[in-house]
C-alpha cells in the first residue's frame, strides 16, 4: 500500500463511505438480473459497455443502457421494469471483506461516519436492512436523490460532511469507482479506494489504494489501529 506524501498535516475526524463495491458485493449478488432482462428483448450483454456504468446513477445508466441496445423504451419505463428484479437479488448480497470490521470499529471509538452512495436513498436503506446492525450505526445515509447532482460531482460528500458536522479537508473517503474517487477529490476530501479490475484507474487520483478493506490500516490516516 502506498501513500501519497500530501496526506501529512491532514487531521481525520470522520469517514465517509460509498456503498456498492465498497462495502456490499451487489455487483455478485445481481450480475445475472440486466443479461437476463436484455435476454427477453432479444439483446445480448457486452461487458465492455458495463464498464462505464460503475458508479453512475440509476437514471444515467438507464439512459445509457436504452441507448446502447437500442430498446423500445424509455428510461423510466426500463428503471421501473428492471428495478423488482434487482431488489429480488439485494437479500443474496454479501458484505465484503473487511467491511463489518471497519465499521464496528468506527462505531466503537465514536468515530463519526457515514454512507454515501449514488442509489436513492430507499434502495440504500433496502439493500443494507439485510446487513446486520447497520442501518441503526450509520448516522448519516445519502443517496443521489438528495442532493441537485450525483458523482462525479461533489454534492453528495459534501453533504455528508455537512450533515457530520465536519469540515470536508477532515473526512476520509473509502471508494471503488473513478466516478467515485472524483467526487471525493472534488469536495476536497482524501480518499482511499479499493478498485475493481475494470476500476483500475481510480488508483492513480486516490490518495491509497488497496486490494482489499482487510488491508486498510486506519492508524495510517491517525485513527485508532484494530488492534485497539
């Protein structure tokens, strides 16, 4: 793991983080939902175009996903038709490595933390009720919905920042996607991301980068260690 030198004389006080591919496997859980739909339109996926998803909101990649298999439908008519065959598949949803770990830890030493996440807010809510105990320790839980723009723009960390009480240069923010990484490096945050392989950009803009939540070492950023 490496760290970026502009990271000292940088104080801590809170963590913000993003939800799919960072916390929550969903991606495992619903591969299978948008190359069945497309199946039924006669349509098959191409995983290169899904790619430039990661990340978006819901309507962004509706209007993508219309657009780039030519269906017979308007956005809306696609998210409305797709999105019960998503929430079927959120309860199958895993947590992922080191997920639970990080944020029992920032709950126990009264570390001020939040989810910010690029679904609205009610499929937030949903897909964490099948994680145990964390909707009641998360304080703060954004969606896209709640403020004027979505990642790539800052709205929504800064919103966290605010809704913590925290200035936006004291927040570390745990990501997975560019679009991600973008925002928090647009609100003035430091990040930390835990790319996929197709995300492999997002190592370069962030401030850390990791294989793994397992290896993230919180005393490296002036917050108590795991072992404590």
């Amino acid at each position: 793991m490496t760290i970026n030198e502009s990271i000292n004389g940088v104080t801590i006080s809170a963590v913000i983080l993003d939800l799919d591919g960072t916390l929550l496997d969903t991606e495992i859980a619903t591969r299978c939902v948008l190359r069945d739909y497309l199946a039924s339109y006669g349509k098959v996926l191409i995983t290169d175009k899904e790619h430039g998803r990661v990340g978006r909101t819901q309507k962004e990649s509706a209007v993508a996903i219309v657009k780039n298999y030519d269906l017979p439908l308007t956005p809306d008519q696609f998210i409305a038709e797709i999105t019960p065959l998503y929430r079927s598949k959120w309860k199958d949803a895993k947590a992922l490595p080191g997920a639970n770990r990080l944020i029992q830890h920032l709950h126990k030493h009264q570390i001020p933390f939040a989810l910010a996440s690029n679904s609205l807010q009610e499929y937030i809510e949903a897909k964490i009720s099948y994680q145990k105990g964390w909707k009641e320790l998360f304080s703060v839980i954004l969606g896209s919905d709640q403020v004027l723009s979505g990642k790539p723009f800052p709205d929504l960390y800064l919103e966290a920042a605010k809704r913590l009480s925290m200035d936006p240069v004291n927040c570390l923010v745990i990501e997975d996607s560019l679009i991600g990484v973008k925002a928090a490096k647009a609100a003035g945050m430091k990040v930390v991301v835990v790319p996929s392989q197709s995300e492999a950009d997002a190592a370069a803009l962030a401030d850390s980068s990791l294989q793994s939540l397992l290896d993230f070492q919180p005393e490296l950023w002036g917050l108590p260690s795991f072992a404590q």
